[in-house]
C-alpha cells in the first residue's frame, strides 16, 4: 500500500511541473507513476484472491502498463513538430526527486521479484524500470543542458515508452503463464 500511495502522490507532483515545462519524457514517466499506483492498489487488494482471478488481473495489468507507452507516442508524435527545449533544473530536480521515490519503491518490493507470480513481476518490473527511466531523464537534462534541444527529452520519453511495452509484454507471459497452470490445477 506504502508503494501505491508513494506513486499516486508523485503523479500529481510530475505531471504538474512537466506540463509546465513542456516535457514528454517526465509527462511519460509521470503517467508512469499514474499506473503504477493503481497497479500497486490492485496488487495489495488481489494478494488474497485465487490464482486463476490473480492470472486474470495479471493480464488486466498488463494493459495499464502499457497505457504510459500509448500516451508518450501521441505526446511524442505533438512534440515532434515544435521540439522546445523544456527547463534543465526543474527537469533534473524533478528526475531526481521521481528517482528517490522508485529507489524507495524498488527497495520495499525486491524481496517479492520472484513470489506471487504476474502481480509480483509487475510491480517489480515496474519500479526497476522507472529507476533506469529517471537516469535516463537526468542524462536527458545533461545533454539539453550542453545542446539546448528538444530532441532529447523527446528520445528519451519514446524509450521510456518502450520499456513499458516490454514489462507490459513479460507481465502478459507471466499471466499467461499462471493461467495454463491454474487451469491444469484443476481436478
């Protein structure tokens, strides 16, 4: 539950200043938040259903994860014709704050990576994502820093959306997985 709200409080604080700056990769990372909140709330309520109902939120899951993904293309595809360069510091401070938050998350979930299936590799893969996205939103504000360009910022959101694809794709196996199972389970 700490991990849910911890995600659902920095949305409102990232999507804030990126639609102030203009930037799509902490609009992305920022809906990222979005769904790993509501992932997260789904987790901790499911955690006392049956298998085959945890199979089937499994693949529920894996389309919200791959809803951030959907929303950075469009994003992505409205930047691409007017690349403004979004503002270095409140994109570091903020990459840096939403690094510190998905540390925090990762650090309280690595001990379930590899229990419960679907819903626990979801919100694993989800929070180790996120880290490896806020890096890359603070390199992102390195390079605008040294070439004033939107160009990063714009790369780095559609790997962001990327990554989401992916998780999205091996929450979708794992679901997929525990299903077959739950299934031959069955007198």
């Amino acid at each position: 539950m700490v991990v849910a709200l911890l995600n659902l409080a920095y949305f409102v604080v990232e999507f804030a200043v990126a639609r102030v700056i203009g930037s799509v990769s902490l609009v992305a990372d920022s809906v990222d938040f979005f769904e790993d909140g509501a992932l997260n709330l789904l987790i901790f309520f499911a955690a006392v259903w049956s298998v085959r109902r945890r199979a089937r939120v499994g693949h529920v899951l894996a389309v919200i994860i791959l809803v951030p993904a959907v929303a950075t293309i469009w994003i992505a595809i409205i930047k691409v014709a007017n690349p403004s360069t979004p503002s270095v510091v409140p994109l570091s401070v903020t990459a840096l704050g939403a690094l510190i938050v998905n540390l925090a998350c990762a650090a309280i979930l690595v001990r379930h990576r590899h229990a419960g299936g679907s819903l626990a590799k979801a919100a694993w893969l989800s929070a180790r994502n996120d880290a490896l996205a806020n890096v890359a939103i603070l390199a992102t504000a390195a390079v605008t820093l040294q070439w004033a360009s939107g160009w990063p910022d714009i790369v780095v959101g559609i790997g962001i959306g990327a990554v989401n694809a992916d998780a999205g794709l091996k929450v979708w196996r794992a679901a997929s997985k525990e299903r077959l199972e739950a299934r031959s389970a069955q007198p």
